[in-house]
C-alpha cells in the first residue's frame, strides 16, 4: 500500500514537470497548478483527485504512528498471551476494540482539528495551507504531551542535535519515531505488569501438581479456568481499558 503511495506522489512530480514543457503540445490532459488572489496555491481537480488518492493509501500509517492505536493493540496481545487463550479474542475483535478505544481516546484531538482547521476550510474563511498548519499544531501537541523526553534526546543525538529550547522546535522527523518508540515502551510495561498475577497463578498451579506427582498434567490446562475467574471477578476489561484509556494525555 505504501508503494502505492509512493508511486501516486511520484506521478505527480512527473505530471507538473510534463507542464512545465508545454503538456498542450503532447497532448496531456489540462493538469495544472496556480496561486489564487489570496496568494495561495491552488490544484486543479484531476491533481486534488490524485493527492486525495495518495492520503488514502498513507491512512493506515498515521492510524499506527500518530495515534493511541500502538499502545492499545499491544497491551491486548499480551493480556490474551497471559491469559493463555489462545485465539481467544481473536485477532479481529483485539483491532476492533483497539479501533473503538482509539476513536474515544482521540476524539478531543479530532474535534479541535475540526475546529480549527476543517470546519473554517469548508467555509472559505482559510485556505488549504492553513488549515493543514492549524491541523499540525494539533496533532504536534497530541504527540508532545505523549512522548517521553528522552525518547525525544535519544533521536536528537542521533540527528546530531545537542538540546532543543523548547518543545515546539522539535520536528516531525524527530517527534514520530520519538512517539513510536515511547509507545512500545509504555505498552510493554504495562503488559508486564499485567502479565505478573497470571504468572503467579502459573506457577502456584504447576508446584501443586508436582506435589500430588501429576507430571503428565499441563499446569495451562488447570490454570486457566482459575484466571478466567480471577479476571472476570475484578472486572478485568474494565480495569484494562479504563486505565489504558487513562495513560494518554489529551
């Protein structure tokens, strides 16, 4: 998918440079950009088709990468790993609830991005270049306020960046792997502290078998049942989602 996108960009680059050397003249189709009277640029239909095209294929990504999505979806897998379910929720029904939990997570980001960025650009009041730096502004807090410090350092140093003054200096680049890589630490801190009391459980269950000599039994068979019920008794989806939901900074 990505490829595709990839691609789609690239063919416009070739298409604005096909117009620079008289398109009329090779008979290609009316593919242009201009600036309108507020001094901004404008594209034309079958451009703007084509550019809406590539954001759809790019939509997937920025679900992973600039949302609650990875944190989400990986607590899950390792809750149904301790649990010892095996496709049980299956894969299907963890992204759904990752989706939903995603969307009520991120709802306050994406009403502010419709506030001030879509609502005024769908009625003319800013242009498209606004608007999308109004919607960056956004997304660029969202991702700060979630983003260890020294997650943010560590690409710095790479980049061969000492210190920045402040946060708002910190660019894209930088901030997206920053963010991705502090999710995947904090998710997997929290699968570990989920993981601990059904290791316990684990371990309880397979000291007592060994004690009654019932080697050939598998300790998972007669543990899960028993973690079933301690997850069912204290609520344990509720307890997982609502404190997932309580890690993000919004």
């Amino acid at each position: 998918m990505l490829k595709y996108g990839i691609f789609s960009v690239f063919f416009i680059f070739i298409a604005q440079a096909a117009l620079s050397q008289d398109a009329q003249s090779l008979g290609l189709p009316a593919l242009s950009s201009s600036l309108n009277d507020n001094g901004e640029m404008q594209y034309s239909l079958s451009l703007q088709v084509l550019a809406l095209m590539t954001a759809i294929t790019l939509i997937p990504s920025l679900i992973l990468g600039m949302s609650s999505f990875t944190r989400i979806i990986i607590v899950l897998s390792i809750l149904r790993q301790a649990l010892g379910t095996q496709q049980t929720p299956p894969n299907q029904v963890l992204i759904a609830i990752a989706l939903f939990l995603s969307f009520y997570i991120m709802e306050p980001t994406l009403s502010l991005i419709y506030e001030v960025a879509l609502d005024p650009y769908l009625k003319e009041n800013i242009g498209a270049n606004q608007a999308i730096l109004n919607a960056r502004e956004v997304i660029y807090g969202f991702l700060i306020s979630n983003t260890r410090p020294e997650t943010i350092t560590m690409f710095a140093e790479l980049r061969g960046i000492e210190q920045f003054e402040s946060t708002d200096d910190v660019p894209l680049s930088i901030l997206m792997p920053s963010f991705i890589t502090s999710e995947l630490k904090t998710a997997f801190q929290i699968g570990f502290l989920l993981f601990l009391p059904f290791l316990v459980i684990d371990m309880v269950i397979a000291s007592v078998l060994m004690s009654l000599g019932m080697m050939m039994l598998s300790p998972m068979l007669i543990s899960l049942p028993f973690k079933l019920l301690l997850f069912v008794l204290v609520d344990g989806w509720g307890m997982t989602i609502g404190s997932l939901a309580a890690t993000f900074q919004v």
